[in-house]
DNA sequence: AATGAATGAGTATTCATTCAT
DNA sequence: GATGAATGAATACTCATTCAT
C-alpha cells in the first residue's frame, strides 16, 4: 500500500519488459543479464532485487502468458455460442492476438527445445498441461455439438481436438518465426477457418 | 577410391550418428564435443578432422534430414496420383515416418529458436526455404486439382498449401515433443485425413 | 551529555551486540551487513551512521575484547600476591572466562588467518602486541620469584612467559573450537595449574 | 605406466606446489584461482583438469599433512622409548618440523575458522579426529608411563594428554603467526621440555 | 536521523578449439 | 591420422556501500 510498494510491483514489470525486449532480440541464451539491465536503465544488481535468478525472469514472463491463456480458456468453458462457433471463435482469437507474442516465439521454441532448461523449469510439463487443456474443451464442445446435432458424430472428439491444438501451434509458431505479410496472413486465417468448418460440420 | 577415402566418409558417418545420439539426449547446448567423442569411440580431437566445429556437426545433421526432404519433394512432383490423393499421400508419409526423427525433435527446436545458433548456421533461411518449397507443391497440386474439378475452385492455393505445412509442422512438432499413444495417434492421423479431405474436395 | 549523544551511544552498543551475535553464528565472511542490521532490528543504512564499514564494525569489538584484556594486565601488575600465585590465578582467571568469548573463537581465527583482512585491520600486529605485553607481564613476575627465591633460578623467564602464552592461546581457542564438555575442561585446568606449578616451583 | 601418467602426477604435484605458495601469500579467500594458474606457469583451465574446484585443492594440501600426521601417529605408538621420552621426543619433532608448514599456518586459521570453509570442507571434524588420535596416544604412553612408575600416578591422563595437544598446537600457530627468532624459539623448546618432564616426573 | 533501493566490482567455472606428440 | 592435455574467453551472481528520500 506504501508507494514503495508501488514502485516496487512497477519496476517489476518494467524489467520483465525490458527481458521481453532483449529475449526476443537475442535468445534465452544469447541474452546476459548486463544486457537486461541495459534495456531497462538500471544496474545489473538491481535485477537481483527483483528476480532472483535469470531463470525466475523467464518464468516471470511465462506467468504472462499463462495468465493469458487462462482467460481463453474461461471463455471457452463460458461462451454461450453454439459449439462450432465457439471453437472458430477461439481459434480466430488466437490467431489475432498473435502479434502480442510473436516476438517471444524462438524464446519459446528455444526454452522449450532445450533440454537443460525445460526441464529445470518445468515448461515442458507445464507446456504440456497447457495443451491438454484447451485440447479437452476443445473436445468437451465437440461432444456438445455432436450431441446438438451441428457437428459430425464420426468425429473422434479428443483426438481431433488434440490435433487441433497441435496444428493451431504450428501455425502460431511459423507466424512468430517467419512472419507472413498480414494480407498473406488473414487469407491463410480464411483457409484455416473454412477447413475447420467443414471438417466439422455434418 | 583408395580405401582411405572410404575410411574417412564412413568415419564422418560414424561421428553424425553419434552426434545424433548424444543430441538427441542432452540438447544441442547439453552436448560437449568430449560426449559425442565418446559416444563415437574416438578421440576429442578426432571430430575436428571431420568437422571444423561443433556447428558444421549440426549442419550435417540437417543436410540428412534435407536430403529426406528432397525424396519427399521429389515424390510429390512426380506423383502420377490425382492431386488430392498426392497431397493426402505426402501428409500421411510424413506421419508414419515421424519416429525417425522424432529424437531430433527438441534439438530442433532448441536450434531453430536460438538467435544465436539458428542465424549463424544459416538455419532460420533454410528452414523457411524448405517450407516455402513443401508449400509451392502442395499449392501446384492443389491449383491442379481445381482445374480438373476434383478440388474446390474457391480455395486459395497458396494461403491452403501454407497453412497445411505450418500445421503439419505443429504435429510434427507436438509427437516428437509429447509422445501420444501410438494409438492415439493413429486415430489423430484419420482425423487430421478426414479433415484435409474435406477441405480439399469439392 | 546531551540525550542525542547517549543515544547514539547506546545504539552503537546495540549495533556491536548486534554483530557479536551474527558473527558468531555465521563467521565474519558469512555475515552480510544486512545479517546484523535485522538482528539489531534496524535498516541496513543505519550502521553506515555508526561505523564506515564492516570492517570498523569488527574492530569495534576487538576493542571490546582489549578493554577486558587491560583488565588483566593491570590486574597482573598490580596484583599483592606472591608472583608464581599471580601467575597461576591469571592463568586460572582466563580459562573461566573462557565462555564469555569461545562464541568469538572462530571469528578470531577467521580473522586472524585471513592475510588480507589481518592486515587491513592491522590485526595482526594488534594481537602481536597484547600477547607480548602479556608474556612481559608474566616475565616480569617470574623474575621476582626468582629474586625471591620461589621460582626456580635456571628459567628463561621471557621464553618461558612467551611459551606459557602461547599454550593458553593454543588451550583458549581448541576450547572454543571443540567444546569440551565442563566437567572434563576443569580437569584440565587442575591439570595445566599442576604443569605450571611444578614448572615454576623450586 | 605410460610416460602420460607420470606426467599427470607430477603436474599435480607442481599446481598443489604453486597453491601452497599463493595460498600462503595471499590466504584462501585472496588467492584467485589465475594467481594459481600464474604461480604454476599453465592456464588458468588446466587446474581444472586436475581439481575439481578450488576447494578439492585446498583439501589435497591437508591431504599431504595428513600423511606427515599419520607417520608422527605410528611413531609414537610403535616408539620402544620410555613413555617420558616418547612424548617428550614427539613434542621436540613437532617443534622441529615447524618451519615445514608455518607458511600454511594462517591458511589453516582461515579456514579453520572460517564457518563457511571449514564446514563444507569437513576441515572442523577432520581437525578435531587428528587431536583426538593424538591425545589417545600421549593418554596411553602417560598410563604406560604410570604403570611402570615413571610418571606420576596422581595425573589425569587423558586430561593432561588433550591440554598438551592444545598447548603444542598453540605454540606451533603462534609460531606460524609470529615468526620468533630461531635462537629464541630454541629457548622457548627448552622451556616446555623442562615444562612437561617436570609435569610428568614423579 | 533513518532507511533500503540501487549499484557494479569481483571471481569460480565450463567447454569448444588447438596443437604438440 | 589420432589423440587429449592445455587453453582462456565468457558470464551469472553476491554483497558492501552509497545516497535520495
């Protein structure tokens, strides 16, 4: 409640930002931390005051996303769609929003590649968890629609939801490492869109 | 070809397979030369006979992995199958053939995220060539098929073709990094067919 | 004497209890600043207002220690006894002290060996000192007894006196550093008064 | 047996050599591990081809006083002397070997003192095992020496056996700190030789 | 006077690469 | 050709001290 307090939950972000910033520009590994501090205009010691290791600041960040991608998943489960439109709806989502993490993908790709790291971490298992969330609502609306009638009752539920999880990242992933033009990009949204549907429907 | 000469490539290939071995279970970064040296039954010293450095190591790796790749590139242009079958074939030939690289699935990504690595071995141009070429057949294959009416005329080739290798990629991707049941996973191989199937017909 | 100075008086005693008691249980390299700053229940900064630095702050309490060891001296050269019971009761006197600083033992010693920080205090020469003055102390009585003809005539006084300091050192400081149980230490002492006594006597 | 192995051996001789020096100049805490390095004449990697860390170094230096300790051990207990000699010629050859580790004498403080050090090392518990093997020995030639008569029955033997370890030990550091003049030093011996006869004797 | 946030100098250790044998 | 001993650049982290509030 004191303004150090303030101060002090301010600076945090300010240097997660800054890490943001020069994770994204030069890799996990490629980053020191005299670096970080650079970019945010403080002393490399005062990041310690913060973070108490260049690990913790990565999970700092990853505490951001899944903060994100919690909120995804409470629509999911709340939306009041009908299932088909659910799924797109949140599949155009994320595929919206991606410019907010494209700059994080070979951060990603690099910690989660990396043995040594992912696995001191814990992303690979909280990576994991991720998917096998959303692919279960994914799969839970599925069965709903199967149930309404709207969607194809061959479908193997979890195993197509699963597969939708997978291929939604992929595509997330070329997005952040190759970077389409946005006119390119919205025409392959339109494609995606019109594939899923179609998968799906009767 | 004086038995030397035979000598020394088989020897490269020995130290590759090695390499691969150790990379496979340590991670790019995790890996010393003195491992892969061990693994190998040679000295420290002797991979630098073969190979300038720990990164030519790795380019050998993906020059194997490209030469799979041609075969596949090779495969689609010459297919004499109706377009919609060739492009079904080539996903389903990917799919079956992901255990062979599966182990190399990390390192991968652990490369291709790294800024550091990934631009000094020339692997993010690569990488996006490879994709850009798998993506130039499917589109070829597909604008044939719609003029021949087997494959729906509204389609955007490119903006279809690209999305289909970026989500080929993520379950490329997600196997090699989550190991789904070789059950499951079969049953995700049908759905993922069903769907591009009917996104595709007219 | 105006309040402001008792203050700041009794806060510097606070300060240096402070310290005793971290530098005790820590060492002196194992003691952070802010180590004692909480013990004393005070900021950080707040020492900075009573000594320039961790070093001041350790000698603060040598000079704490040397006060006490005046004591002694002044006792020894004042004593009314006849000099081989000064000596003994001297003797005896700091091995009952002895609780009083075994907790300091290890500082001393850390202290005391560190080359740099022995010199940068100017330990070393400190501790030379008082163990001269000491053994001077001790010279002096033991002369007198000979003049007196109740300590044997052949003796080096000074080697002596030099040597019967050393081995209190040496006994004072395995007690700190091993503890030996009450009952066992006082069988020692009885021990080491009877070696003195049959040493000095006629 | 190669020519490799010899030269193994003897390069870690000659880094545990340079070690004792610089240590001995500059203390533990103030010796880099480039002073090494430097003092040995090879980089500042190649200690680590034969210590693991600065650590496992300092512990191969009291690994070779060790071996000087355990032959001053078998000597006492095989010595065909008269318990009085025994002991006496034990307390002389200590004296005598003194210059031989009075260079390591404040490294040993430091350490020693040094909770930190001393802890992680197992320096305090290593320490306390050598005095209590010496002690038993001079305990057992002072019951011998009482059992034949020689030694005055009314002495405590195990009591007077750990004061004279403590006493000699700190005749010996005090050596090592204060460096007397040889000539004095020699009084000093004569002194705790008459000391101890006198104490022992009937 | 009191505070504690900010600072940055200082150092052990790893490991790809070299090169004498 | 093969080796592995030698090398040193590169980097996270600690903590005494400062100084703005």
């Amino acid at each position: 409640m004191s303004p150090k307090i303030v101060d002090k939950e301010q600076k945090r972000l300010e240097i997660v930002e800054a890490a943001l910033q020069v994770f994204g520009r030069k890799g996990y590994q490629g980053s020191r931390m005299s670096d970080i501090a650079q970019e945010a205009g403080i002393g490399k010691g005062t990041i310690y005051e913060y973070f108490n290791s260049k690990d913790e600041l990565i999970l700092a960040i990853f505490e951001g996303l899944t903060w994100e991608y919690e909120q995804l998943l409470n629509q999911l489960a709340e939306s009041s769609q009908p299932p088909l439109e659910a799924i797109l709806g949140s599949l155009t989502q994320l595929l919206e929003e991606v410019d907010e993490y494209a700059d994080l993908t070979p951060v990603c790709l690099e910690l989660w590649g990396s043995r040594l790291l992912s696995e001191s971490l814990g992303l690979r298992e909280k990576m994991s968890d991720w998917f096998e969330r959303l692919s279960a609502a994914y799969a839970r609306l599925i069965v709903k629609g199967q149930q309404k009638g709207t969607i194809h009752p061959e479908i193997d539920a979890k195993a197509l939801a699963r597969t939708l999880v997978s291929m939604i990242d992929g595509i997330l992933l070329h997005y952040g490492l190759f970077r389409p033009s946005p006119s390119f990009f919205s025409k392959q949204e339109k494609e995606l869109e019109r594939m899923v549907r179609r998968a799906l429907q009767l």
